[in-house]
C-alpha cells in the first residue's frame, strides 16, 4: 500500500488520549503502556515518524510537566529496537494546561529527551495551532517572524512535518478548532505565502481539516495544490 501510492514519508499520529505529563498516576501509566504500543506499531510498518502532543500538565508546573513527558517517553522506548523511527513532538495551540504551544517549550523537551532517552526527537508544527498561540503565520510580516523564531530555537532542520489547517479561531485565541483551508482565519493568501516561504516550501504537509461533506478531504488537498508555487508533499491525514 505504502509503495502504491507513494506514501514518503509515513506519519502515524499517536492516540489523541495518551498524557504522558499527566500527574494523575494511573492515566499516566496506561499513557505509558499505551504510548510504547504506538511506538511497536510505528516501527513494525516502517514509519519513520510518530506524531504526539506533548499533553496538559494540570496539577503540576510547566517543567514538571515537561519533565514528565520526558520521562514516559524514554520509559515507553525502554528496550525497544525501533531503527530508523523519530518521535515528532507536536506544536498546540495551548488551550487550557497544554504543553507545548511556545516553541522554548517544545525545545526544552527535545534538549531533556537528549539526555534521557536514544529515540530521536524533532517537531511537527501545525499551522493552526500557530495561530492560535500567537504566532502570526497568517500575515507576511509575522510569518517572517514566526519562521526566523522557529529556526533560532527548534532549528528549522528538526521540523520534520506540518499539519496544514486554517483555523476558525483568531490570532492568540487558544482554540485549537481546524477549518477548511481558506475558510478560516488564515485564508488563503495566508496559505500561499506559507507554501512558498523558502524555508517551508521542502516540507511535507498533512491535512487535518474538518470532513463536513463527502469529499471535503480531497477538496482542501486540491485548495492546497491550486496555492502551490511548484510540486511539493502534500497529503492527507496521519495514520
């Protein structure tokens, strides 16, 4: 299937229930369990990444709950022969105790996984959920920016994949609620711009745009490719 439709490179996404900085002992434990199945999975068919949110941190302070985070993933890849596959930490909007939607954050997090675990970890940015953190990828001006911050603290080098969604909420709302592309917040000259920034333009995209309607999934990969500057990777949902 893979070789089929040519399907490079291949993502799965983690079960959206998995908290791996949960302070609550038994969610974090079946989040562990649960985490190193993912983990099995991923490596068994050949991914070469695995999406995750870094979870909410409710109960404890940011670091902590980064530390925790840190600690299920290298507890999860104990023992585990997983050749090529990298852990992508994902980028949120920071609704509520949500890790990860500053990028010190998601830098902390792979500077700490460094030092406790040998699974490689980068980021997968999505670009609602910049939007909604506060980052200005909508604008030129502040696309400008928000792509100069991710390169002098993630390294644009460890972003390995974005999910591409408008977003139905403004600049700094902190809804993480995906629109259909050009539909939403960031529209699409904010989209054309995105696609054609030289530093994005080699990065795969992944669609995780609402499907209201039979077919809406293949319409905003069509949206997407009209707004393209050339040829590029672009695909539809995560496993």
């Amino acid at each position: 299937m893979r070789r089929k439709h040519d399907l490079r490179p291949l993502v799965v996404h983690d079960n959206y229930l998995i908290n791996l900085a949960s302070a609550d002992a038994l969610i974090r434990s079946k989040s562990i369990a649960a985490f190193r199945e993912e983990l099995e999975r991923s490596s068994v068919i050949g991914a070469e990444y695995v999406v995750a949110h870094p979870g909410s941190y409710r109960g404890r302070t940011i670091e902590e709950g980064i530390e925790a985070f840190v600690d299920g993933v290298a507890q999860a890849a104990r023992g585990l022969s997983l050749g090529k596959l990298m852990l992508l930490v994902e980028g949120t909007a920071g609704s509520g105790a949500a890790l990860g939607s500053r990028f010190e954050q998601l830098r902390a997090i792979r500077d700490l996984a460094a030092q406790k675990t040998d699974l490689p970890v980068g980021y997968c940015l999505d670009t609602c959920h910049l939007l909604a953190a506060g980052y200005d990828v909508a604008s030129e001006q502040g696309l400008r920016i928000a792509v100069r911050q991710m390169d002098e603290i993630l390294g644009l080098e460890n972003l390995k994949v974005i999910h591409a969604n408008d977003s139905k909420g403004p600049l700094g709302s902190h809804k993480d609620r995906h629109e259909n592309i050009g539909k939403g917040h960031i529209g699409r000259n904010g989209f054309r711009r995105i696609l054609a920034h030289p530093r994005l333009r080699s990065k795969p995209f992944i669609l995780e745009t609402p499907i209201d309607r039979e077919g809406d999934d293949r319409r905003n990969l069509e949206t997407l490719k009209r707004l393209c500057p050339r040829r590029r990777t672009i695909t539809t949902k995560s496993s």
